[in-house]
C-alpha cells in the first residue's frame, strides 16, 4: 500500500490551492470533486474529464483509497449489512448500512478501537487504535455511495455511531462531515448527520458554540454517577451533573433537540425506578430518549432487557412528557453492534 495522502483527506480549498500550485486553471478542483463524489469513481484514470498528464499526476501524488473490504455480512431479513476494512497499517474498521422505508443510512467509525473503555461495548474492549483520518471517515460513505448507486440509491443519513468516540477525534470528524456536506463535493445536507459522544464535556461546548446544524446524540445509559461511572469511565472525569449542564447550555444556545441513548440492560438499568430518575433528570429539556436493548457481547455478562421490560421504561418516560423510542436490535445476527466483527475478526486471524 502507498504512503501517499488520501485525495479524501483534501478539503477542497487545499485541493483548489494544490491544482493552482501545479499551473493548473482553478476550475480543475470542481471537476476532480465532480468525480470523487458525483461520479463516484475511485481509480485515476476513470477522471477522463482531466488531461491525461493531471490524471498522472494525481495517481503520484494521491492515494485514491485507503479501505479494503475484507469481509460483508448480510442480516437475514436483508435490511442491515456490515462491512470490515482493514486500512493500509492493517488496522480494521466497521461501516454498517441500515435500509429503512425510504431511508438508507450509515453507521460510520472515526478511530480504529476506541479508549472510552465502556464495558458493555466491542470496540471498547479492544482499546484504542488510532483517529481515522478525515479522508478515511469521508471513505466509508464514499464507498457504500458507489454500492448504493450501482442499484440506484443513494445514501439519506449518516450516523457517527460506528467504532470510536467522534469527540476524541474532532478535528478529523468535523472535517469529514464539512467534506461530505460540501456543496461542491457529496452534497449531504447538515441535519442528514448524527454525531453520538459518550460525553466529553469540553467538545460538546465546542460543538456548541460553532453551532452546526448536526445532530447529536448522547450516550447516558444511566442517570446516577455510581451506576454510570461502572458503565462508562469517563464519567468520573465528567460527572452527569457537569454533562447536564453541557448539554443544556447546547440546547439554550442551539436551540435544537438533543437525543440520549440508553442501551437497556437487563436488572442493570431497565427497572422502572431507572425510569423514573431519568425523567426527573431530563425533566425540562428539549430532547428525545432512544432505548436500545444491549447488544450482547463476549467480555461483558450483562444481558439484553426484555421487550416487555423495554416498554414499561419508555411509557413511564413518556408519560413524564419525555419522547421515547425504543430501537430495534437490527442486524443481531451479522453482529452490527460497534466493533463486534472487527473483534471476531482479530481473534480469528490471531488464532
Ligand atoms: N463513541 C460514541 C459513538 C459510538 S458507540 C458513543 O459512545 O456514543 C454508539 C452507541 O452504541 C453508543 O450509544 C453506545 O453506548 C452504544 N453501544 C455500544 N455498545 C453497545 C452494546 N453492546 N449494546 C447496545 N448499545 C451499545
Ligand atoms: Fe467508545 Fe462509544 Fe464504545 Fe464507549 S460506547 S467504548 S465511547 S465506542
């Protein structure tokens, strides 16, 4: 694999001063993002809306991917598949396509592991690998854009819900999503993107004060410091009381809803008094509540709650004036929760 710079990773104003740095005429960088991100092409020479001598240069310069599909599952009932990468320093990473009704939406990852450690999730038990490069977030969509055309779809949303915590690698994520929201570029309009953290206090009061029309989603998963500091590390670093106030000052200033994830997990935080202290904690707040019943995995022993357990806990919260939605487990048997096939994957070619 070369070492050169993913052409991804270019936002265009860099491409644009590259081209007029090689002599060419500026209007090079609208037809090479023509083709990258209308057209979908991924070899240089498929680019013949370029001299041939750029087409060369180019194919010098850039490295045209990053990602090569090792493996594709399909769920059952075809609504869900699942593809790992391994990137150039064999490091691997997943992307996840959910078909629903109209919708065609993407589960990206933005590092390769992660160091969140949270105990109930796959990517969390491997540990941190490294930040994805912007261009390598930018490539997962680009890549499953190009399968989706090839049936004559099109990708509606993205969700930065994939390996890896967005907020610990902002910079590269922020930047990816400006890529694909470009108007020159993929096109995919702000509000199609969902950023999910598991709370880091200091990037959600950024996220806040630039003010971007992308959603965000928080991982709460428990509303007391004891049962959420077990779950989630990073909650002795930033307590729900500081979190809170974080995500009500994004609210006050953005005005936009903001969602919390709950991942139900049987005896641990699915009792209607888990309930109840949520809806007292989130009473007030312009948000919406997604329960989710855990997706079970190999290094932690909580089990998945019930359906019938799943709606008591979304009535009582509903009932408190707090939307809530229970998510299904989609793609269970292809193991599309974060991180479990890269896991699988690593044991198999470990063993
Ligand atoms: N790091 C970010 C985004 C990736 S995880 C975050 O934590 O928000 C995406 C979502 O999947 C998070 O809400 C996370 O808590 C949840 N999750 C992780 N492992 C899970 C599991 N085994 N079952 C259900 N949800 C899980
Ligand atoms: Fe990282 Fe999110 Fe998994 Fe926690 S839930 S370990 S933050 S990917």
């Amino acid at each position: 694999m070369t070492e050169h710079p993913l052409i991804y990773d270019l936002d265009f104003e860099t491409l644009q001063n590259t081209l007029i740095e090689w002599g060419e005429p500026a209007f090079r960088a609208r037809q090479i993002w023509e083709g990258l991100y209308h057209s979908l092409w991924n070899q240089p020479e498929e680019f013949t809306n370029l001299p041939k001598s750029l087409r060369n240069r180019l194919a010098e310069t850039f490295s045209f991917s990053h990602l090569t599909p090792v493996q594709t599952l399909e769920s059952g009932d075809g609504e869900t598949s699942k593809t790992l990468f391994q990137l150039p320093d064999s490091r691997s990473i997943e992307t996840v396509l959910m078909r629903y009704k109209e919708r065609r939406t993407l589960c990206i990852s933005t590092q390769s592991g992660c160091a969140m450690g949270c105990v109930f999730c796959a990517t969390g038990q491997m540990g941190f690998g490294r930040h994805l490069s912007s261009g390598e977030i930018v490539e997962q969509v680009v890549y499953f854009a190009r399968q989706l055309k090839k049936i004559d779809e099109v990708v509606t949303n993205v969700v930065v819900m994939g390996m890896g915590e967005p907020f610990h690698n902002y910079d590269n994520t922020l930047k990816a999503i400006a890529c694909l929201n470009h108007s020159e570029g993929f096109n995919l309009g702000a509000r199609r993107f969902t950023i999910s953290t598991v709370g880091l206090v200091p990037m959600i009061e950024r996220f806040a004060q630039e003010n971007h029309q992308i959603n965000l989603a928080i991982s709460l998963h428990a509303a007391n410091d004891e049962l959420r500091s077990s779950l989630l590390p990073i909650n002795k670093k930033y307590p729900i009381s500081v979190l809170m106030n974080a995500v009500r000052r994004y609210v006050a200033q953005t005005g936009r809803r903001v969602t919390f994830e709950w991942a139900l997990i049987r005896d641990i935080n699915d009792t209607p008094e888990h309930a109840r202290e949520l809806a007292q904690l989130l009473k007030g707040l312009l948000c919406h509540v997604n329960v989710i019943p855990l997706n079970p995995t190999q290094k932690y022993h909580g089990e998945a709650t019930t359906r019938e357990r799943a709606e008591i806990f979304c009535e009582i919260l509903q009932k408190a004036g707090i939307p809530a939605t229970i998510r299904l487990r989609r793609g269970i048997d292809i193991q599309a929760g974060c991180g479990q096939l890269a896991t699988q994957h690593a044991q198999t070619s470990e063993g």
